[in-house]
C-alpha cells in the first residue's frame, strides 16, 4: 500500500465514521425536542420519558461526533498539507462558522439536559430547538466547505498564488445551497428510519407498548416529510453536478460515449479497461430528461475526457446506484407508511410494516455512505477541482501505514464505547420495558 493510498484510506475511514455522528447531531436534537413539545401540548408522561431518553442519547452520539471531527480537523493539516495550504485562506470562514455553531449546540445541550428543572418550560424546550437548528448549521457550514471542493470560486491565480480572496463567495459557492440541502434532509430521513427501525423492532415483541407506539409516531413523523422531500434535492444536486462537474456524472451514469439525450443506466458493471457497461438496464432519455427536461440534453461521455482525469468509474457508479436504490426504497415506504396512517387516522402497526421498518432501518445510513462515495471519490484525481489534485496534496512525511492502523484501532475502540454507553444508557433491558 503506498502512502497515498493509505492516507486516501485513513480519511475515507475517517469520514465513513464521522458522518454518521454528524447525522446524528443534526437530527436527533430534533426528535427530542418534538417529543417534548408534544408532551407539553398533550402532558402525555410518555413523551417526557420518551423526550429524556433520547435527550440521553443525543449527548452520547454529540461527544463521539466532537471526538472524531477533532480527528478529522487534525488529518487534513497532517495528511494534507498542500491541500490547507492552498485553501485554507479560502475556506477558512465555514470552518470558523461550523466552530461558532459547534459551541452554541454544546451550551444549548447543556441547558437542556440540565434545565428540567431549572428554567421554564418554554425555556427548555426553545434550549431542544436550539441544539437542532445549531447542529443543523454546523452541518451545513462543513457541507459548502466541500461543495467549494467541487465548485471552486473567490479567489484569483496569479503566478501560482492566490490572490483576491472573497470568503463569501467561497462559502456561497454554486454547489453549496445543493450540498447542503440534500445532506440535511438525508441526515434527517437516515436517522428518523433508523430510530424507527429500533423502535418497531420492540413492538413486534411488545406490541402493547405506548411508549413505543409513541417514539415510532415521532420518529415517522420525521421521515415522511425528509422521504418526500428527499428526491427533489436529490434531482436538484444531480442538476448541480451535470452543469460543473461532467466527469462525475459521466462516472455516475457509467456513460461512455458522449451523448445527446442519454437514458439512465440502471444497474450494470463498468469495464474501465474494455469502456463499456454490462448488464445494466437503461431507460431511453430519461437522464436527458431529468436533467434538462427534455430529450436533447448532451452529456459529455468518459470518452472525451483525459484518461488521468476520469474518477474510479465502477466505484462512483455502483455508490451511486446503491444511493439511488437505499433512497428509492425508503420513499416508496414512506409512501406506503403515510397512506395507512391517513386511512387508518393512526400510527400503523401491523406486524409487517414493523418487520419492513425493521429492515429498512440502515437503508437511509447506508445511502448517506454511498452518497459521500459517490461525492469524493467521483471528483478525482482532483481534491480541488480543476485546480489541485489529490496526490499533489499530500503530505511528504512516509510511513502513513502505520498512521492509518492506529486511526483504525481508536475508531474500532470508539465504536465499541458507543454501543456500551447507548445500551445502557439509553435502551432498557426487558422488564424494564413493562412499565411501558
């Protein structure tokens, strides 16, 4: 494994691991605080039990997400030095916001897990709102730090150096509003599925359980409105990509050969070294229009780009299309879910919907990984596109081997106290369980 390699490797570990805490510190305050606001509408003592208990987890999930994009913050200098020292003068403001945010969520957290008893109702419960919106915000303040990676602006080259620097311009860039968006809802829709998932699992045991049959109310409360608007953000970043970044799109839709009003691939396996898709299934002009809305559209196929500038074509694709599939699956659930609960006028509970929540409950984590595959690895050779490749970026310090397994054993160690902390801090044994 050569260093670039195992550099490359460490942060996609690295990444691959923070991003689901991060999803977590966006959405989780918010289904702690609707669980209190409907206790302090109905006095309903489930919801304040049920508002606690995930209150208990959002802090637990809230340190390991600040352990390990400390982490994070500490490989770019280290692994990457040229890529900080190029865009670190540009970027620098989101970072410093995501910071600012960062704070304002740990002392909102602080008064709310601390507050019960001590400020108002109305207080605490706009201390919840609180922790949501800013973990919201320092989300996105870290997203269109990356769309700048895919959509660079607000600065000049001159002679090498880069000069008029416009951070906000740099922050607002073209791919921001896409990025940002479509990672919210998805931390939402992953984390909402995933509590439900949880949940149903417990009632297809307990299926008297109100406190159960409470937190799936919420948590699907949640995902239906994230599962529906989910897919127009999506069809709103694919839009993003086709306009900036034609390599990538190329490599999503594993298209070869430049194409006016292309069709979307389903499926299929790239061969890179034969430059065909086999066994895919493609929709005559559907990308075409999707993209354009309507059946003209030119796409620049992989063929018509520099051989040392096309991304891992059979990586991007296949992330791309389990994004797609994990996504699909979860909208067409959602659907089903809200069609019951407007016929029925409650919450539905058979015993196979439960089982499907149950099964669908990683999709939305899944999709996130995927979606993040599909968004680096889909822009190389370029860590800033167009301007500075990743191997460029590097560090010139050797040995990084050794550096990626003790990254690996701390995040194998911070997983296992994760899964510790939740099970007894925040999930009851059994009997337990009775009183609910």
């Amino acid at each position: 494994m050569t260093d670039l390699v195992a550099a490359r490797t460490q942060m996609a570990m690295s990444l691959g691991f923070h991003i689901l805490f991060a999803a977590a510190g966006i959405a989780m305050p918010l289904l702690m605080a609707l669980a209190e606001s409907v206790w302090l509408r109905t006095r309903d003592p489930v919801y304040l039990e049920l508002a606690k208990r995930w209150a208990k987890g959002t802090a637990i999930l809230f340190a390991v997400g600040a352990v390990s994009g400390t982490v994070l913050s500490f490989e770019l200098g280290l692994l990457w030095p040229e890529f900080m020292r190029f865009a670190g003068p540009i970027i620098g403001m989101p970072f410093s916001l995501e910071g600012a945010a960062f704070f304002l969520e740990a002392i909102f957290l602080g008064v709310y897990l601390y507050g019960w008893d001590r400020v108002r109702p109305a207080v605490h419960l706009a201390a919840g709102f609180g922790v949501a919106a800013s973990g919201a915000l320092s989300g996105m303040f870290v997203v269109t730090a990356n769309a700048w990676m895919n959509a660079p602006t607000g600065f000049t080259v001159v002679d090498g150096r880069i000069v008029d620097v416009d951070p906000w311009a740099a922050m607002f860039n073209d791919a921001a509003f896409a990025e940002a968006l479509h990672m919210t809802l998805a931390a939402y829709l992953a984390v909402a599925f995933a509590v439900a998932g949880v949940h149903a699992s417990v009632l297809l045991k307990s299926p008297d359980s109100v406190f159960h049959r409470a937190a799936l109310k919420v948590a699907l409360a949640l995902g239906l409105v994230a599962a529906v608007l989910q897919p127009i953000s999506g069809h709103h970043s694919a839009v993003s990509v086709a306009e900036r970044q034609p390599a990538k799109l190329a490599a999503m839709e594993a298209l070869w050969e430049t194409t006016t009003g292309p069709g979307l691939m389903i499926g299929g396996w790239p061969d890179e070294e034969a430059e065909e898709t086999r066994y895919g299934v493609e929709v005559p002009y559907l990308l075409s229009i999707l993209i354009d809305g309507s059946t003209t559209y030119e796409v620049v196929g992989l063929e018509d780009i520099p051989v040392d500038e096309r991304p891992p074509v059979a990586v991007v694709h296949v992330a791309y299309q389990i994004m797609v599939a994990c996504g699909t699956a979860l909208a067409g659930l959602a659907l089903l879910v809200a069609f019951l609960w407007v016929k029925r006028r409650a919450v539905p509970t058979d015993p196979w919907l439960l089982r499907s929540l149950v099964l669908a409950s990683p999709l939305g984590f899944i999709a996130i990984e995927a979606g993040w595959t599909v968004t680096e690895v889909g822009r190389q050779p370029w860590v800033v596109y167009g301007h500075l490749k990743t191997a460029d970026a590097l560090t010139e310090v050797t040995g990084l081997q050794a550096s990626l397994a003790i990254y690996t054993l701390v995040f194998v160690l911070l997983a296992v106290v994760v899964v510790a902390l939740l099970r007894r801090q925040v999930f009851l044994s059994p009997d337990a369980w009775k009183r609910w």
